[in-house]
C-alpha cells in the first residue's frame, strides 16, 4: 500500500512539474477563488439552515404546547377514542407534522400517529416504550426540543409534559417536519454551489488540457528546437498548424533554422577550403610538420615529416611515441607530456608585469631539441615543439611538432670551422716565416754575408709571394660562392688555351716538361666567362706542372661531342687537361677538390695554397657543368669538364645564382 501511495505521489508530482509557472499560478488562483466561494456559499446556506432549525424549533413548541392542552382533557378522562380522533384531525390537517406519539408516566406509547394503537391490551400485544432523553424533566411546564437525523430528512423532536389540574399524565411526543421551501432553497443553494464549483474545476482543467494542447506543446517543441539549434543540429525545424502569435513565432523560428543552415554550410564549404589549403600548404614546405592532439595521437603529417622519419605507411592516428625513431622518443617523451600537462595562466590585466609574464609564458610554450638520427639516413634534425591553443588561449589543444633537416647546415658550420682553421693555419705560416726572416736580418744583418742577407730576402719575397696568391685565391673562392653574378658570352677556347700555355711555358721549360693542344678544327664558341675560364685553364695546368715529373708532358685537349655522349644533353666542347704526373689514389679522388686539401705526404715538399682545384670546381659550376678527374697513381692524372655550344639566340647576359660550399 506505502508503495502504491508513493508511485501515486511520484505521478503527480511529474505530471504538475510539466505545467509552467503561468499555469501554476493560475490553478492556484482558481482554486483559492473557488473555495472562498464555495466558503461563502456554504456559509449562507448553514445560516439558512439554522434559521429555519430555530423557525422549526419555535413553530413545533407552539404546536405541541396546543396539541398537549386539547388532549390532556381527552387523556385524563382516558377518552381514547376522542383521543384519537383529534389527533387524527390534527395530523391530517397539516403536513408539518411527522408523527404524535402520547405515553403515560412510565412511558408506555399508548397512542400514535402513524404508528398503530391499540385499545384493548392482551397476551399478544408488543408494548412499545419511548425513550425520553436524558435532558427530559417532567416538572418543567417548557417543551423540551432537540432535532435529529432520519433517512427521510431532519426531524425537530418536541416533548411536552402532559398535566391536567395539576396531575402529570405522560408525555406528549411530536415530531415537525422541516420547512418544505427552506429544505428545497437550501437543497437547491447546495446543488447549485457545488455545480458551480465543479464547473470552475472542470473549466480549469479543459483550460489546462487546451492550454497544454494549443500552448504548451508548441513551446516544449519550441525549446527542443533551441537545444538542438544550441547542439548545432541546424536541420531542426517545427512543423505545427498554428495561427496568431504561436504560429508566427514557429514560423520566425524555422526562419532562422534555414539562414542558420545556409550560413553553417557556407561556413563548412569556407572551413574546408582552409583546410585544404593549409593542408596543401603544410604538404608543400620543406621542413617537416606533425600534429598531434593532446592524447599524443598523429593528427596531421605533411611529406617531408614522413621522409625525414622514413614513414611509409599512413601514420594518422597512432601515437607519436610508437612512431618517432628511438633516440628521438627517449628524447622527447618527457617535454611532450609536461607540455601537455603544464597549466594556463588565466587572464589578467594588461599591466607591464603581466605583459613580462605572459611573455615569458609564450616562451615556455616552446621547446627546440637538436638530434642525429642514423635511420632511415645519418642526418641532423631540428625538432621545434610549439603548444596549440584554442581561440581563447585557455585549453591545449594539440602540439605542433616542427622537424628541420639541418644536416646541411651543420655541414656548413663545420667546412666554415675548418676553413677558418685552415686559413689560420696556412697564414700564420707565411707570416711567421716572414717575421723570423725580417727579424733575424734586424738583428744580426751586420753579423751575415752578402749571400746569407740575399737569401734571407728571398725566403721572404717568396713567403710574401705565398701570402699574397692565399688571400687571393680566397678571395676568389668567396666571390664564386657568393651570389655574385657573371656574364657569360661567346668564348673561343683556343684564346685561353693558347695564352694559358704561353704563360706556364716558361715554368714547364724550367722542370722539363712538354706542353701540348690539341684542339680541334673549325671548333664552335661555348657560352662562358673568357676570365674565369682562363683561371681554370691556368689552375689545372700549374696543377699539373706542379705533380709531374722531369721528361713528362702536360696536354691541353678541346674538342666538340655529341648530345648523346655529353652531360649537358645538348651539344657542347670537352676540355682535358691530361699529365703524365704522380697521380692521385682512388681514396683521395673525393676530397681533392676540397679547401685546402693536399695529399699529406705532398703538403710539405710541394707549394700551394690547397684552394687551386676548389676554385675550379665552383668555376664550372657557374657555367652549369662539373669537373671529373680520372687519375691512375703512377700514370697520370686527367681533368676534364664541358660547356654548351654558343647559340646567337641565348639571351645576354644569364643570371646564374647558386650557392656553394
């Protein structure tokens, strides 16, 4: 039963919490009215009823009294017939009297109306006795008055002494019906307060089940339309027949459902293409990007990322730790969580201490590391992690994880290490030669001969000579890797080639060695630099003369090839320069063109500045082709490089810009 009572409870406690608070209120408000109504309609009838109980009371003490004085004689004289038929007269005459009940002193009915009498006593007759009440005195001369409920409406009960000369005969018991027009208006008074108040319920409740019906509805559909527009479920619409102001509410509101849904595919359509433009322009940069959410899943991942980490497979969605090469996760595992994990700073105002903080937030917000990776390449990488925040910079989310091949670089930094070095080295030679010369002529020029002071100054001439062709030659070689632009023209090869050789002839006649040309007949112009190639010529023929022997030859060659058989793919001029010389071994083949490179057993017994074929290298380069050298320890050595064929219709002069080592 308890449980019963409680899902009862719980069921209306459900269904009122589904009105409104206007509904509410106006239950509240009807159900006050009604019952202060009600109050007032009941109040008037029992103020009715009770005027008519005391008009009843009075009316039945009067009638009894003149009832009780005509038959006291009658009683006394024991006069049952006259007795009966006055009280048969009497009760006939009138319709306010419900019954006549006369019993003696014991209170022993003798006589009734309506009830059956009975004149003579025997074995068989019931005694009937009444019950007088308790308050009943028989010496009061008043009638005693009380009034009782019956199935047939309310009685008033009068009980009056009957005394004849004195003598207390019985009781005289009559029995007033109430008034019948009172009865009947009070009847109708309740009826109709009921009726009204039944109607006022039933009105509220059809006005709630209309208002539930033609106003709540429409609302609850309505506020389950802004959720789902809130949710950005932007197809939402409400499709209800109304009229009035309901109606042109629904309407405005499926209004704005359509622009809302035209303006959120626009803005996808818009989304979309900024991504896919970001995406082509992440794909498309040469360092390497990757993001990541904040559960360390791979989000985004553009080509170079992917080579650089040898991916070959699609890595979105996998966590970056199980992706990244093992010494770049050791390395990186501990500041990607603690940038995930660090905490944001809430905003604050703009004073200077907060614009120092926050900017030294920013810069916490970003981490570098510098790594070599052996796999899939030996390469160095810079790696920038860098935390992505939302638009109000409160919530993390994702890393941007930057990758930078700096092998390059490194590279760099290290040839401009060493070339420093070297030129260090190759100047403090020359000058410390030239200092220990100068000062020993200083200070002991008196003690020395002729000859000893002339040789002194050679050595220093000569040293002077060294230091002058080094800064030179590095000079030339910073110019050649710099940005600088050259013309390049019709050349003749023979022009160079001839004066090339005229300059070395003296040289090559003084070590006795042969120099030769062998240039072709009718051989066509090339496009290039007519100074820059005869600084080759020049280098790579000293180079030759400076590595062969006494009774050896140096040969110039230039001649045109074919498309087929070039470099170029077009047609162009092959220049050798051929010796007879020492040689160079196949493990020095790679590194002879670099700064300061000399075979080591050769560094001290031969002169040079170590730049001479570094300077021929980035020469050719400038002209678009490369130097090849095919050299055979013992042989001899041949370097050779090519040059397109002058066309009339190239333009002049051709920008060429390329940096070098």
């Amino acid at each position: 039963m308890l449980t019963f009572l409680t899902k009862i409870k719980e069921i209306i406690a459900l269904w009122w919490s589904e009105f409104t608070l206007q509904t509410k209120l106006m239950a509240a408000a009807t159900l006050v009215v009604s019952l202060i109504m009600s109050s007032l309609t009941f109040w008037a009838v029992n103020t009715i009823q009770l005027q008519s109980n005391i008009n009843d009371t009075r009316f039945g003490s009067d009638l009894s009294i003149l009832i009780a004085s005509n038959a006291a004689p009658l009683v006394a004289e024991e006069d049952l017939q006259g007795l009966a038929d006055f009280s048969t007269r009497f009760y006939r005459s009138t319709s306010s009297i419900r019954y006549i009940i006369y019993a003696d002193k014991s209170g022993s009915i003798f006589f009734g109306i309506p009830y059956s009498q009975a004149e003579i006593q025997n074995d068989l007759t019931i005694e009937r006795r009444i019950s007088l009440p308790e308050d009943y005195a028989q010496n009061s001369d008043l009638p005693f008055v009380r009034q009782h409920q019956t199935p047939n409406g309310q009685v008033t009960d009068v009980f009056v002494p009957l005394r004849h000369n004195g003598e207390y005969l019985g009781v005289l018991a009559v029995g007033i019906n109430p008034n019948p027009t009172i009865v009947a208006s009070s009847n109708l008074t309740r009826d109709v307060t009921i009726a009204v108040f039944i109607t006022i319920w039933a009105m509220v409740i059809l006005g709630n089940v209309f208002n539930a019906l033609m106003i709540t509805r429409p609302i609850k559909e309505l506020l389950v339309g802004v959720k789902n527009i809130a949710a950005k479920n932007f197809k939402q619409r409400i499709d209800l027949p109304l009229r009035g102001e309901l109606g042109e509410l629904i309407s405005s509101f499926n209004l704005m459902a359509e622009k809302l849904e035209n303006y959120n595919e626009q803005n996808v359509e818009e989304i979309t293409s900024e991504k896919a433009k970001l995406e082509t322009l992440v794909s498309t940069i040469a360092d390497g990007a990757v993001l990541i959410d904040p559960e360390m899943h791979i989000i985004l991942v553009n080509p170079t990322a992917k080579s650089i980490f040898g991916w070959k497979e699609d890595a979105l969605g996998d966590n970056i730790l199980h992706r990244l090469p093992s010494e770049l996760t050791t390395k990186l595992t501990k500041p990607l969580y603690q940038m995930i994990e660090r905490k944001i700073e809430p905003t604050k105002e703009n004073t200077l201490e907060h614009n120092q903080q926050h900017h030294l937030n920013q810069l916490s917000d970003r981490d570098e590391f510098r790594i070599t990776l052996q796999k899939p390449v030996s390469r160095t990488i810079r790696v920038l992690l860098s935390r992505v925040l939302d638009g109000g910079s409160e919530n993390i989310k994702g890393i941007a994880m930057t990758i930078q091949d700096i092998t390059r670089e490194v590279e760099l930094n290290e040839a401009k290490s060493q070339f420093i070095s070297n030129v260090s080295h190759e100047l403090r030679t020359p000058l410390f030669n030239i200092k220990s010369f100068i000062e020993t002529l200083s200070e002991y020029g008196e003690d020395l001969t002729h000859v000893q002071r002339r040789e002194f100054l050679d050595t220093a001439n000569h040293e002077t000579d060294r230091l002058t062709r080094l800064v030179n030659d590095v000079l030339d070689l910073s110019r050649l890797e710099s940005s600088h632009t050259y013309d390049l023209s019709e050349v003749y090869l023979s022009q160079p080639i001839e004066q090339t050789l005229r300059t070395c002839q003296l040289n090559a006649k003084d070590k006795g060695i042969e120099l030769y040309q062998e240039i072709e007949t009718d051989l066509p112009p090339v496009l290039g630099n007519y100074d820059l190639l005869l600084q080759v010529l020049t280098n790579l023929v000293g180079n030759s003369l400076k590595f062969t022997n006494a009774g050896g030859k140096v040969t110039v060659r230039a001649y045109q090839t074919k498309a087929e058989s070039n470099t170029l793919n077009q047609s162009a001029v092959k220049i050798e320069i051929a010796d007879t010389g020492i040689g160079i071994s196949a493990e020095d083949k790679e590194a002879i063109f670099e700064r300061f490179f000399r075979v080591e057993n050769r560094v001290h017994t031969l002169e040079g500045t170590g730049l001479g074929l570094s300077i021929v290298r980035n020469i050719i380069e400038k002209h678009n082709s490369r130097v090849y050298i095919d050299s055979e320890v013992g042989v001899g050595t041949s370097f050779w490089f090519e040059l397109p064929i002058y066309q009339a219709k190239v333009e002049q002069p051709v920008e060429i810009i390329k940096n070098n080592r």
